[in-house]
C-alpha cells in the first residue's frame, strides 16, 4: 500500500458502530473509566482479548493485595522490613504506574472520534494529560516512601555483618517464646556544638513483657559514679569497685567517671579492653547499665537529642502536661542563665525546639536530674501516643528521613518485623516508671547503692503473686515497690 493509501485510511472515520457516534466527552469518560477498572475501555473499544488480559490482570492484582492485607499482614511487615523486597517492591511500583498511564492513553487514542475538530482535540489530551500527571505523581510519591523505608532499614539497622559483642542470639521466627521481657537501652546522645565528644545525658531502661506489651521505665541519673561491671569481663578486673579512680578522694566528685561520661571516655581509655563493636560506646552502658539494675540487655537505641527536634516536627509536634516553668537553654556550671521557659499549662502542643527543651530543660530547676528524667519519660510517652498508623504514613519521608539521621541502634533488621509487632503491644498497654528511690540508694551519685536498686528492679518486674490475706491487710506499696503509672505522672498537677 502506498504512502498516499496510508494516510487515506486513517483518515477515514471508523465505522463500526461503538466508535462513529461518540463525542470527545464520551471518549473521555470512558477512558478515565477505563483507568479506574484497566480493560474494561479495552472491551468497549471491540479489543476483547487485550481487554480480558488486562482487566484478569488488574483484578488478579487487586485480589492478591486484598489477600495479603487481611490473611498475611505479618508476611507484609516483612517484607517492608527486607531491603531486598523493598527493592523489588519500588521496580514493581514504577513499573505498575507506567503500564497504568500506557492504558489510559492507548484507550483514549482507541476510543476517541476520529473527525474531531482541533479543540475537543486539545481538550481530551489536556485532561488526559491531567490524569496521567496524577497517576505519575501518586506513584512517585509511593516510591518515595519506599525509597525512604528502604534507605532507612539499610542505614539505621544492623545487618548480618555487624558487630557487637552484647548482641544476643535470637530465633528469627518467634524471638519471644523464650524471652519473657525484652529489655531496650534507651541513650539520648548529647554532642551539642562545643561539648568534646558525645555524652549520654539520658539513660533509660525500657522492659517490656513480650506477651502484654505492658512496660516499665527506668530512669538513671547522669552523674552515677562506680558504675558496675559484670564479672569476668575484662572492664570488671580493671574496675572490681566500679568506675571510678581510687586515688580521689571519695567524697570528691569525678566528672570524667560519671555514667555520662562513659560512652565516650571508656573506648577512648580502655578499648583495648573491649570486643570488636560497631558503636563501642553503646555496648559499654549495656554491660554496666544491666549490672547496676540486674538485667540482661538486649538491644539499645540511641538518639541524637541535638537533632531529636526534627523528628518531632516530622510528627507534627507532640502533646504534654507542663507543671512549672521549664527552662529553654542556660548552663548551670558557666551560670548562664536561659533564655526564656516553657510556661505551665495542660495539653501543651510543643513543636520540636520545644520538646527538645521539655526533655532537656534543667537550669536551677529544684531536684533537676530527676524531674529531667520524669519529663524524658512524659516525652516518650507523648511520642509513642503521636506515632498513630494514619500520623506516620502522612509524614513517613519526614519521619524516615529525621530516622536516619537520629538512630543508632543494634537491633538487627531480620528481627524487624517481631520489633513492629512487639510495638504495636506497646502502643495499647501500659507503660510505668519504677523508681529507684533517690534518698535511700543514691542521695547522691558519688556512691550509689546498686544492691538496692536490683532489688527493686527484680520486685517491680516480677511481683509477688497475690494471696488471699489471713490479717489485717498492710498498708499501700511504696512507689519503690510498685511501678507508677505514666498516664498518672504526666498528668496536670502544677501543685
């Protein structure tokens, strides 16, 4: 056929009978149709067998994702946990949006009348062209979230090759059935712009019930001296009493051996004393820490306080109980005094400078350690109230972006998707503080009575069984005996 017969035919109208009368409207609502149900444009447009693929194929996909949503939920956790997935997830994801926008088009250039005239010409391209722009775009920003999900399991989270010499050994498939209580390291690393190196102001110990969720917070004071070692290590025969230095005089303060202070002064000083690690520093309080209060830990997480602001705003501030004026900068040792202070007032909504100041605020505040440490708990409780499902996904290449750069953490990602379910626990159960009863065990840091706060760690965690009492019943637990609740400590109670 020659060029001139060519260009003839296609410009002859169609003429079988679905195509002659349509108008460039009804081209138009049929090919968005079309994208809604892909095939069925395919079907109108006498294209039966690429019309029956493709709607199979659609709806094949359509039921396999209804499938794994409702019957295999842990299966998809997984698999947005493994960077390999992940991967396949985002190719599979771009692919999808280019052959959905290959539909459109093909069904609309199959449908539309061929004698039109140059505007409903324009017309149907233009909101074709606008369909299309939002088909890309809600697939972009899919493959953003995947990307940022994929970078931040790679970047954060351990993989098989990490080391660490306090990481345990857990079973990959149900890592709780002999583990009864996951204990968690929570260090808040201070390494603001003119400190020397990076100190660990916050110290906190989550423990959490492995079957309920419910967990308990325990707090340590930043200035703690002798800190403990377990024996038999190395760290124990260089420090059998403690870290501390015996040549001081023991009424004298030793700022370099405080528990702050060891993240960083122990590997600089002794490494030669520690086994291989990824973060030296992290698995020196794991080993210490546990001694102190008795307890196996498994894992830490460690946030950067001088940018733990941003993960806050990512989650679009947070919300908490302000009792007294808490104070936004200052230094108590230069007496510099802040520059202004967070003002009382109940369900407060604090964006992150803000919230970094509730957490850290201490300038002249009476007790300043522990309110600190009671403020840090009221600050982890409002997060984990603000980290809701519908929240996160709203904000996640925020969150996972402010994730990479805030988070350290040993916690290996083959064991991620126990870690999410476990969380989710946490989420609806309780959570405590267990307080280690300042004014018997440590009035102050220089000597701490870490007996006594095992015992009162072992009782909070594993209380007695109730019985059935035989006397007069005994007054109310002491709050060293029972753990508080957090709901009941954050409250407004600015008396």
């Amino acid at each position: 056929m020659s060029p001139t017969a060519r260009r003839a035919r296609r410009a002859r109208p169609r003429t079988d009978g679905t195509t002659r009368r349509r108008t460039t409207l009804g081209a138009l609502g049929l090919a968005i149709a079309g994208a809604l149900l892909p095939g069925t444009a395919y079907l109108v447009a006498g294209r039966r067998r690429l019309g029956t693929l493709v709607l199979v194929t659609w709806l094949g996909l359509l039921g396999s994702a209804a499938y794994v949503g409702l019957v295999r939920r842990e299966d998809l956790i997984s698999w947005a946990l493994d960077p390999d997935v992940l991967l396949g997830m985002i190719l599979g994801l771009i692919g999808l949006g280019l052959a959905w926008v290959t539909v459109l088009v093909t069904s609309y250039k199959l449908l539309r009348p061929v004698p039109s005239g140059i505007g409903p010409r324009l017309f149907g391209s233009a909101v074709i062209g606008l369909v299309c722009f939002a088909i890309a775009a809600g697939s972009a920003v899919g493959t953003q979230n995947l990307v940022a999900q994929r970078n931040l399991v790679t970047k954060v989270f351990a993989d098989g090759d990490s080391k660490s010499g306090t990481k345990p050994q857990l079973d990959r498939k149900d890592p709780w059935a002999d583990l009864p209580r996951l204990n968690l390291l929570l260090l808040g690393a201070d390494d603001a712009e003119g400190r020397p190196g990076t100190r660990t102001d916050t110290v906190i110990v989550a423990s959490i019930d492995t079957r309920t969720g419910d967990t308990a917070l325990i707090s340590l004071t930043r200035n703690f001296m002798r800190m403990p070692f377990p024996k038999g290590t190395p760290l124990h025969d260089k420090f059998p009493t403690g870290f501390w230095n015996p040549a001081v005089p023991a009424d004298k303060e030793q700022s370099e051996f405080y528990l702050d202070a060891m993240y960083k002064n122990v590997p600089r000083d002794y490494g030669n004393l520690l086994e291989p690690s990824d973060n030296p520093g992290a698995d020196v309080l794991k080993l210490s820490v546990g001694e102190a209060l008795g307890l196996k830990l498994h894992y830490y997480l460690q946030i950067n306080l001088s940018g733990f602001e941003k993960m806050v705003a990512a989650l679009g501030g947070i919300t908490v109980n302000i009792n007294y004026p808490v104070p936004v900068g200052g230094d108590d040792d230069k007496n510099i005094p802040p520059g202004r202070y967070l003002q009382p007032g109940p369900n407060r909504k604090l964006q992150g400078f803000d919230a970094l100041w509730f957490a850290r605020g201490r300038y002249r505040v009476p007790g300043a350690d522990l309110a600190r440490q009671a403020r840090q708990r009221c600050t982890i409780k409002a997060i984990v109230e603000r980290a809701t499902p519908q929240n996160v996904l709203t904000n996640y290449q925020e969150i996972a972006a402010a994730g990479e750069q805030l988070i350290r953490t040993d916690v290996p990602q083959e064991q991620l998707a126990n870690f999410v379910a476990l969380g989710q626990k946490v989420k609806s159960a309780k959570i405590k503080n267990v307080d280690l009863d300042k004014k018997k065990n440590f009035p102050n840091g220089r000597n701490p009575n870490y007996a006594g706060m095992r015992a009162i760690v072992k009782t909070a965690l594993n209380p007695p069984t109730a019985v059935k009492p035989t006397v007069q019943p005994t007054l109310r637990p002491t709050p060293t005996e029972e753990p508080a609740d957090l709901t009941a400590s954050c409250a407004y109670n600015p008396s």
